[in-house]
C-alpha cells in the first residue's frame, strides 16, 4: 500500500532533489561547516546555505502559498529567522528539517489574514530544440497546481514536503509537529484527495 502511494505520489508531484548535507564528490562545504565558519564570524558563509536551499524552499512555499511574491517573502524571513538561531543550532542537527519547519510556520501564521492566490505556473527558460517539451512540462505543471489549490492546506503541505521536497516521513514529522503515525494517514488521504482533484478538473474540462 505505502510504495503504491509513494509512486502515485511521485506521478502527481514534481520531485525534486534537495541540497546534499554532507561533502560530496565536488568537495563542496557541508552545511555544518558553513555553519561552524559562519559562528566563527565568516558571515559570507551563510550565503553557502542560502544559495543550497533557495530554490527548493521557494518551490515549496509557492506550491503552498499559490504566490511568487508570498514565496519570495517567506522564503527571505525564513532564512532571517533560521540565521538568528544559529548560536542555538544543535551540532550535527540536519538542516532542511528545521529550514522548512520555519518557513511552513511563516507561511501557517500568515493563513490567518491571507487572501487565496490564484495558481501560478513555474516559469522556466526552454533551451534551444527544448520548446515543445518545456510547454508540455509548464502545462503539466500548472494542473499539478491547479489541482493543489483544491486542496486543503494540511494536504498541501505534506504533499510538498514528501514528493516535492523529498523529506522522510520522521523530517516531515519534525516540520508539522505531528506524530509519524499521523504524517502517514494525512499523506494517504492527501493523495485520494489529489487524485480526486485531478478527476474532478479532467472532468470540468471534457465538459467544457
């Protein structure tokens, strides 16, 4: 059942790979010592971190938000937030978990005055040959969030952070607050309920 959802999951979201946290290949820093350089004064270190998990955390705050300028704003306090807490962070600590947790937090507290955002598409620049494949790509994205915003936010959060950002099930756990028992029943019914979407939208369109 669960590598059934895990696929169908995967089919209905655009996956995408997060920042390695540890020395890789390129011999690039990990995060912890950025952060160990950045402690020790070297405040040019943070942009390290920030260049790392930019991207993928914009990505994941428009799929919740619904608005690039939103996004954009979370995504800036986010890492505001997560700099001044640095002196606090705990060695060895991973990460995305505790970056994603603050900024789906920004993005809660805003819920309480925010005004529904249409669905946006995710803008891309098609290389040269690549025309035809990047409109179909933008087309697909734009149901994916067409869909998404059908959602209720609790499923469009953990969708995001399972499928899109590829976090585990104990990382998604430490992002929500809730128990790993609970993060695995809201996944299965986000799915049924993203599915159900899709369906439904397939449907307003034959129709139409």
């Amino acid at each position: 059942m669960e590598g059934a959802e895990e696929s169908t999951g995967r089919a209905l979201v655009d996956a995408q790979t997060r920042g390695a946290q540890t020395r890789g290949a390129s011999g690039r820093d990990s995060d912890q010592d950025l952060i160990d350089r950045c402690l020790a004064g070297e405040r040019s270190a943070f942009d390290g971190i920030v260049r790392r998990y930019q991207d993928t955390l914009y990505r994941h705050l428009l799929r919740l938000a619904g608005s690039r300028e939103q996004a954009e704003d979370f995504c800036q306090e986010a890492f505001i937030k997560f700099y001044g807490s640095l002196p606090r962070f705990r060695r060895g600590r991973a990460v995305a978990p505790l970056l994603f947790k603050i900024a789906t937090n920004l993005w809660r507290d805003s819920r309480r005055t925010a005004v529904a955002a249409d669905p946006v598409v995710l803008e891309g620049d098609p290389g040269p040959g690549h025309v035809a494949e990047e409109a179909i790509r933008r087309v697909e994205r734009q149901a994916v969030l067409a869909a998404l915003s059908r959602l209720s936010p609790g499923h469009r959060e953990v969708l995001s952070l399972r499928y899109d950002q590829e976090l585990s099930y104990r990382e998604i756990a430490a992002v929500t607050g809730a128990p790993i028992g609970t993060i695995a029943a809201r996944l299965h019914r986000a799915v049924e309920a993203l599915r159900a979407a899709f369906t439904q939208r397939e449907g307003e369109e034959v129709a139409r």
